[in-house]
C-alpha cells in the first residue's frame, strides 16, 4: 500500500505528469492501485535479463544500472537510472521480457506500475505515447551503439 506521503512524493516526480493531465479521481486511485514500491540495498536486482516484463518502473530515489549478461562473460552496464527516469519501456511495450537486469547501485526505491495499468493508459493518453516512442528510439540508437562496442571491444 502507498501511503499519502509516498504518494505526494511520487505527484511531484517529473514522470507524474505524463498521467496527471488525464486521471480522473478514479483512475488516479487505480493508478496508485496499480502500483508498488520496491525497496532495494545495493547490489539488489529489480528484474533480471529474461523475466516477463510485468512493471514499468521509475526511479524515485537512489541509482541503478542496467546491464546485460552473456554466458560465461561478466555483466557488462549498458546505463545508469536516475530518479525520476523511466525503466522497462522495451519489455512492456514490445512484450519480450526484460532485456537486460536491473541492479541497484546504491539503496533505491522504485515504482513499479503494473503493464496492465500502463497498457491501458497508452492507449489513452497521446501524450505518454510520444514520450514512450521518443525514448524507445533514442535508447535503441544508443544501446544498438553501446552493445556493438561491448561485444566486438570488450567481449573479444
């Protein structure tokens, strides 16, 4: 459960907006409804690399990173997350799991909104489609960069 506090702070975060202009009293109670707040020590996985994508998730204090594993190698970063940035954009709209782990770089909490949740508000409000659609293309041009340097640099 999220209490008023969480729920005050979670308002002020600058991802909230993107919902705000379209809740109703009532979907905005299904949003918190819909949503869960993990807690994580440093070194603690959000999600790992191949895990059905079943939250979208936001950053709202600490660090993480995303990094990917290939068998028999380390895990190499891909990103660091900071607050109020958005995490498993890819798994929840391209419905392949998520594709690399999340791991907290320092104490975090995070807010995970359910996919069904977030299904049904994409297909609702335009504005969060767009923001979806510019970060997909922007993380694609960068992860399709940083996973060539890391397979043909640091995997050779």
């Amino acid at each position: 459960m999220i209490n008023d506090e969480l729920k005050a702070s979670i308002k002020a975060a600058s991802f909230f907006s993107l919902f705000a202009e379209s809740l109703t009293p009532e979907t905005e109670k299904l949003f918190f409804e819909s949503s869960t707040v993990i807690t994580a020590k440093t070194g603690d996985f959000i999600c790992k690399q191949g895990d059905p994508a079943k939250y979208l998730f936001f950053v709202l204090e600490g660090l993480l990173s995303i990094q990917i594993s290939i068998p028999n190698k380390p895990s190499k970063e891909l990103a660091k997350v900071y607050p109020g940035e958005p995490v498993g954009i890819y798994g929840l709209v391209l419905s392949i799991g998520y594709p690399g782990n999340l791991v907290a770089l320092r104490y975090s909490k995070v807010l995970g909104l359910k996919k069904e949740y977030f299904e049904q508000h994409l297909s609702q409000n335009p504005k969060v489609l767009t923001y979806i659609i510019n970060k997909l293309v922007n993380n694609t041009m960068l992860g399709v960069n940083q996973t060539l340097h890391l397979v043909y640099r640091d995997w050779e």
